[in-house]
C-alpha cells in the first residue's frame, strides 16, 4: 500500500492537529508491530511510510486473500479520490488562466462579450450565456455555443428583443439575492425556470451564477454542457470560481477607464487654462483715465510722460533690467505683445518671457497689477 505525505503537510494553522492525530493513530500499530514508541518520530513522513508498509505486510500475512483484496480495494478508493483532487484543481486552474486572459482587455464591455467564449475553452462547458440585469429585466449581452456560433448569435438576438424578467418564482431572482451558483436539473419539468429560456436553450440540466461587482449583481451566467448532458457538482464550481473571477477583473477594468477618463478631462482643463491664461497674457491694456482732483496753485504739476521716462530708472533700478523696463513702458501705454514686439524689434516668445520675467519680480499675477503698480510706484516716487 503506498501513501504519500507531503513534506509541507505539518505547516499552517492545522498542521499541529495533523501531527496529533497522526501520533495517536502510529502509536497502537507501533505496539501490535512489537517496536518501541518513538513519538518524536511518529510524524516524520518516512517513518510513517515505513510503518505502513511494515504494518501491510504483517497483516497479509495473517489473514490472507481477504485482507490483499481490502487494500487493493482501500487503494483503489485513494486513488479515486486522488483523481478527483487533481481534477478539480486542474479544473479551477484553467479557469485562473482564463481570466488571466481576459485581464488583458482594458474595455469592459468587451470583456464581457469575450468572457462566454473564454469560459467555454477553459472547460468542459459547451454553452454559456451573459445577460446583464437592467430594469428588473436580464438583458442578453453575448453567448458561446461551441460548434455553432450562428446558434449563439440567433439566442442573444431574440433575448434582446423580449428580455426575461426577473420577478418570483424564478431561480435567477433567488439567485440575486443569495449570490451563490446552482444548478437546476430537469429543466424542462422545473416549476421555476423561465419556460421561454429553457425552450429557446433546450436545456435540460443547466448552471447559473450572479455576476457580482462589488455590492451590486449587474449580471446573470448561464452554462450547459450541451442538449441532453447533466451538470455535476465540479461544473458549478467551475462556473461560480469563473463568474467570482470575473466580477473582480471587471471591476479593476471599469476603474481603470473611469481614471483614464477623469485623466483625459483633468488634461483637457489643464490645456483650456493654459490657453485662456495666454489670451489674457497677450492682451492689450486698456487703462480708463480719472478725474484728478484740481491742484492747488504751488504744488507741481503730475509727473507726466516726460517725468517718467527720467524717473523710471530710479525707481525700478535694481529690480527691472533695462529690457524689461522698456517692455513695462510698452505694457503701461496699453500694447499688445505683438505691438510691443515690433517696437522693440525682438521677438513675440521674447516679449512673453520678458512680462513672465516682469509679473515674478513685481511679484503680480497679471499685467493690470503690473501696470498699476508700475504707476503707483512713480507717483508715490513723484510725491
């Protein structure tokens, strides 16, 4: 009889009960085998396999025929059950890889529509259907029937046209709220299965499970292994790993698209500012003139413009290169860029670094407050 024990089999939160177990099950065939107990011993994998190998022999020895036919037929048992471990492992590991494929799409919808197909490759399903719930109604959104895709084409169109709705009794509306997979036998006798759906299908064992996104069930996925073939436990296992993985890729895709969105309009934004900011850079100033109140007889005169082409210079020395205070002149008698530009013979870029270079120094926010500073600067200069 060969047993396998797995080095790692004493690891995790139940190793310790495993050990315990093995040591009260070792202890009582080391006795009737005539050994001395060595507990510290009992859990390691390769005396165990000595054990029962020591233990085997012994009792065929004893009862013949009979005990060889128990463990042919107890390893036989094992070896059923091994299969079926590999099987269901092997099962849900091609559904992971499936789903690994489907990540690959950034478009939701189109992960959806990719996903029947995906579920039929990945497994020993032969059709499945995708509806989407909306308005109380499930809404078909793609199907693959392997070997007849025109099939799959004809179901999705006529359940678009005449969605089921969800109402009590049927299994689809149960299946939304206790969002869990089942599968429904006999369909074709089942008092709460959509007739129309089981007609149009021609089902007669079919799966289902709810398409869960976070709190929301936005779907419904239906599954068969073809006409006339029943489901067992592993294919609503298969479905339910499959629609769980889904629902979790889909959410990741629809996130991601939802930032790339907001993205596109934070750049969009970004792109209107920095053009409105430009315009209003480039614009010309327009300063309305005021009504001074009359001076009295001995104060002198307002500085005028020939004041302030000497004064200018005192005041802005040391802050203003002699450039840029030819370009705040230009700003202050109400010039475009471009009319600056070809007063100063240089270029518009080198205009809009100079009043970039003005706007930082006066420590401003826009031209308007750079020019009335520059005034007020000369008048409080002229006082």
């Amino acid at each position: 009889m060969s047993i396998t024990i797995a080095q790692d089999a004493f690891t995790g939160p139940l190793g310790a009960q495993l050990q315990e177990r093995l040591i009260t099950a070792a202890l009582p065939a080391q006795l009737l085998l005539g050994l001395d107990p060595e507990p510290a011993m009992m859990a390691d994998p390769a005396t165990l396999r000595r054990l029962i190998e020591q233990l085997t022999e012994r009792l065929a020895d004893e009862r013949g025929d009979d005990f060889s036919a128990a463990v042919r037929e107890q390893e036989a048992s094992l070896e059923r059950l091994r299969h079926r471990y590999d099987t269901r492992f092997e099962a849900l590991a091609d559904v992971h890889r499936a789903i690994d494929e489907l990540r690959t799409i950034t478009s939701p919808a189109t992960m959806l529509s990719r996903a029947p197909a995906a579920l039929c490759g990945a497994s020993k399903l032969q059709r499945v259907l995708l509806s989407i719930t909306a308005g109380g109604q499930l809404v078909a959104h793609a199907a693959h029937f392997t070997g007849d895709r025109a099939g799959a084409g004809a179901v999705v169109t006529q359940l678009r046209e005449d969605p089921v709705r969800l109402e009590h009794p049927l299994i689809e509306t149960e299946l939304l709220r206790r969002r869990r997979a089942t599968i429904v036998d006999d369909a074709q006798v089942h008092p709460r299965v959509d007739r129309r759906l089981v007609e149009l299908m021609n089902w007669s064992s079919y799966a289902a499970a709810p398409l869960v996104v976070g709190s929301q069930v936005v779907g419904v996925v239906h599954a068969d292994r073809g006409a006339g073939q029943k489901l067992d436990v592993l294919d609503r296992d298969v479905l339910w790993e499959f629609t769980s993985l889904l629902a979790q890729a889909y959410e990741s895709a629809s996130l991601r698209r939802t930032l790339r969105h907001e993205r596109e309009q934070m750049r969009e934004f970004l792109d209107w500012l920095g053009a409105r900011s430009s315009e209003l850079t480039d614009a010309p100033i327009r300063l309305a003139t005021m009504q001074r109140p009359p001076q009295p007889a001995q104060a002198p005169p307002h500085p005028g413009p020939a004041v302030r082409g000497r004064d200018d210079r005192v005041v802005f020395e040391g802050l203003l290169t002699r450039r840029e205070l030819d370009v705040l002149r230009l700003l202050a008698d109400g010039k475009s860029n471009k009319a600056i530009a070809e007063v100063l013979v240089i270029s518009d870029g080198t205009v809009k670094f100079h009043v970039n270079s003005i706007l930082r120094k006066l420590r401003v926010a826009n031209r308007a407050e750079a020019v009335s500073r520059y005034l007020r600067l000369l008048g409080m200069r002229a006082l």
